[in-house]
DNA sequence: ATAAATCATGCAATATCGTGCAATGTCAAG
DNA sequence: CTTGACATTGCACGATATTGCATGATTTAT
C-alpha cells in the first residue's frame, strides 16, 4: 500500500467512524505504531485532522461532532422503537429483549392495545405497567450486566412460550459472522427465544452494524427482519440484504 | 475510547443531563472511578465543568437545584426499611415482596453484602442493580395492580427457594382477622412464599395497621416479626402482642 | 456519632509517544 | 548497470501519559 493510499484512508476512517485508533489501525495494515503515528503526526501539522493521545479526530468538529452523534443516536432509537411498533397487531405474542432500544419499543406501543408482552428484563417489565397489555414475566438468575434473567429457570418458562415476534434488541450483529452478544448465558436465552419464536425474529440495531463481540452466536439463519436507522448506505446493507433478511429502514 | 473522547462525552453528558455522576459513568464506560474522578479534576481546573461531591455540574449552573430528584420516600419508610435491612446477614437468602415500603429496604442494604436476593416484582429486581447480591427473579404473569408475578409458574419458581427472611411489604393487618390484600391471586403468591420461608417472616407495615382488605388471608400464624413505626401508642400495638408476634419499632 | 460514599494522593503497570538510527526501497544522474 | 541522494519503514530506548489500585482523608447521610 502507498503511502498516499494510507493517508487516504486514515481520512475516510476518520469520516466514517469519527475517530482513528493509531495502534488498532497499525494492526489492521500490517505496519508498525511508528509509520502510523507518523501519518498522523504529519497530517495534523497540515491541518488535516486533530491528534489526541491513542490515535486522531476530525478537525472539523470533534466535540461537538459527539454531541451530535450521540443525540442522534436516541434520536434512532425512537425511531426504530416506532417501526418495530407498528409491526405489532391486536392479540399477537411479542417478546421483549432487554436493552434502552426496546424500551423505546414500550414507550411507542399504543397503551390500550390488547396484546400480550413477554420479556426476561425486569426493566421492561416495569415499564408496561399503564399498558393495557398482559404482561410475562420470565424469571431467573438475573445476569447483572445486562439486568436480564439467564439460567435453567428462564429457558424453561421460555420453551412455553411461542411469540409472534422477538424484538431482539442492542446486539451486534456481522453480515458473515451473524449475530453476537458479549455473555454466554446471555447468548443462550437468546437462542431459546429464536428457536421458540414462531413467526418472526427481528433485529433492531442502530450503530453496532459491523461489530462483532469476541464469543459471537452463529448459525441464526432464521433472522427474518431487521430495522436499521434510514440512511445508512447501501453499500453497508447490501450485505445483509444478501443474507435474505427483511430490510426495514427508519 | 480515546481519552479525548471520553472527556468529550462528559461535556456532553453535561448539557443534556445537566449533570454526571462520577461513578455512574465509570460503570457505564467500564473504567475505574479514579479515571473518571481525574478527568472530572483537569476539566474542572480547565474551566470546562464545575466539581461537586459525586460528580460534576456545568459551569454555568444557575441554580442549586437539588429538587430534581425522584419522589422522596416518607421517613417512616426510610425508617421501616433500615430496619428490616439490619436484620438481614451476609449469605441470606432474602425473599422481598413488591412495593414501595420494600423498596426502601434495598436502598437500605449495604450494596457490597454478599446475600441472594428473590423477588418477583421487576421493580424491586431493577433497583438491585447496583448491588453486588446474586438476583433471583421470579417470572409469571404480571398482576397489574401491585405489578408482581403471579400464576403457577411464579408459585412453581416459589416453591425452589428456601428464603431465610420474607419481607412481606405493604400489605393490611389486623390483630384478629390476620392478614389480607387486596387480590386473591395476589394472596396466593404471598401465602406460597410465607410457607417456604424456613426461618422468618417480616411485616413492614406503616399506616394500615387496622385495615382489612375484603378478601383477607386467614391462618397465618407464623408471622414472626412485624417492623411498625415507632410511636404509635401502645394501645394499637397491644392486640398484636396478644398474637405472639415479634414487634419491633422502629 | 457512625457507616457509607467519595475523594486526593502516591505508586506501579501499561500504553503511547518522540527521537535517533539502521535497513530497505526509490529514483535519477552518471 | 552503478551509484548516491532521498524517502520510507521498522526498531530501540528513554520520556511522557494514562490507568488502576491502595491508603487514608474528607464529605455525606443517617
């Protein structure tokens, strides 16, 4: 790779992503710390981008760029949270992962809506309390990072359940290596609930598209549907849409 | 996360929340508290944020307003939970009853005491988060009233558990017809846990100490201990020493 | 007054950085 | 083709920055 083509890159890293980590990046090339750091070093003189400790920003607007990023980023949720909503008819069976996306699922579901909610997330559980909505408490060992129920217990009042629809939310999710979540036991439940759900599992995922965590769920084929913030490029979808997943955009 | 972001994101944080919380958002981003704590330091000493005990405020804060926080619980219950929660040893199994008299009790325990925690309101289940006590949540269908598990899986996951202590919360006593709520099934779920419970039952009660619900449990004689606010005359406390139960004021 | 939470400080481990230097590659003049 | 100037790259090494932990002080809440 010529040196022009690296610089290059580094700027469209830094467009794409908002930031550039200088020894993740050496890696990734095959080059050492040294050539990057040079890069940067000498980008920065020129004013292309803003050298920090670790790696390099946008010049632009690097705080107020995260500020932006971020409000956006709830702002998707909503978004998403309202077309997983308008998915759900009268007298259907959802599931509920757990996670700040599905609750915004809550938040979007009309409250006089006779539906029944099954979810493993206390949290959302006790969001759905002005809901009109039979609410199903999947109890279990509560795995703390996530504040879900995990366990012998969970799995089994899973395997009596037979949603219409699981909202799998807030996990990352890799065209190739699928979907993947950073807990075993998490990982778990979450296959039980897929394996259960009768019609349709949908994915809703906002910025972690291409992330893939170290222990990653493969083989879910059954991935039915995925709602991902309009907007993002085709070039970015394309490759689930190659993995025959249903495509909504909000 | 660079460091240049991380500081970015709390000033960020600053204008949206109109605060950080210093060890919060070490959890959140899964750094120590002194990581946090320095940066909340050099920006403070920067001009970019002003310092206060816990966390930090935006410089330009006009007024101390400490109100914001959530409904401020009556003292009597701070009291009735504090003292339930010193009835509580490391390596207990605690059964906690929903309801807001219970919820005091969590904000009472001591956050690193190594003790197991069932309960089948998702409410209590959420404010344990903190805490460094294995979570044991009780699923079923949810009674919208109280906003606890009922039905038979929630009795069949009671049924698995030996709790040392049952604090049974917010529910009417009466020296003579015993105890009651409001819903049978609710009172299913209760007697179920009471039966299980091998060493100690514990009734927190504040105000309705002479109230009787329509559908009343009867035949609950193993009430052992009852917490009742301090100065409430012992002409209605009398009746319930009759009952061989264990008064504590608090 | 007492317990819990928060804080500041010092210290050690690690990561990152800058500089100097040698090895290699590029290229143009000879 | 050879040679030498120059650029690029990787490595070594000391300097600096960052982070986490331990400890005791301080603040807060009760």
């Amino acid at each position: 790779m010529l040196t022009t083509q690296r610089r290059a890159l580094i700027l469209q890293r830094l467009a794409r992503d908002g930031q550039v980590i200088a020894g993740a990046l050496a890696q990734e090339l095959d080059l050492s710390e040294d050539t990057i750091r040079r890069d940067l070093r000498d980008m920065a003189a020129a004013g292309l981008l803003k050298r920090v400790h670790g790696g390099a920003l946008p010049v632009d607007a690097p705080l107020p760029d995260l500020e932006t990023r971020q409000a956006i980023s709830t702002d998707v949720k909503k978004r998403l949270g309202r077309a997983a909503a308008q998915m759900v008819r009268a007298g259907q069976l959802i599931f509920l992962d757990g996670g700040t996306t599905n609750a915004e699922i809550v938040h979007a579901l009309p409250r006089e809506m006779p539906i029944t909610i099954a979810t493993h997330s206390p949290a959302i559980a006790s969001l759905l309390e002005k809901h009109r909505a039979e609410v199903i408490l999947i109890g279990g060992r509560l795995y703390k990072h996530s504040m879900v129920a995990t366990g012998a217990a969970a799995l089994a009042a899973i395997g009596m359940l037979r949603p219409d629809i699981f909202f799998l939310g807030a996990t990352a999710a890799h065209p190739v290596h699928g979907l993947s979540t950073g807990d075993h036991e998490e990982a778990a439940i979450k296959r039980a609930i897929i394996g259960q759900s009768a019609e349709t599992v949908t994915l809703l995922t906002d910025k972690k598209l291409d992330a893939v965590s170290p222990h990653h769920i493969a083989g879910i084929s059954d991935m039915a549907r995925m709602i991902l913030p309009a907007g993002l490029g085709e070039d970015r979808i394309a490759p689930y849409r190659q993995s025959h997943v249903d495509i909504i955009e909000a």
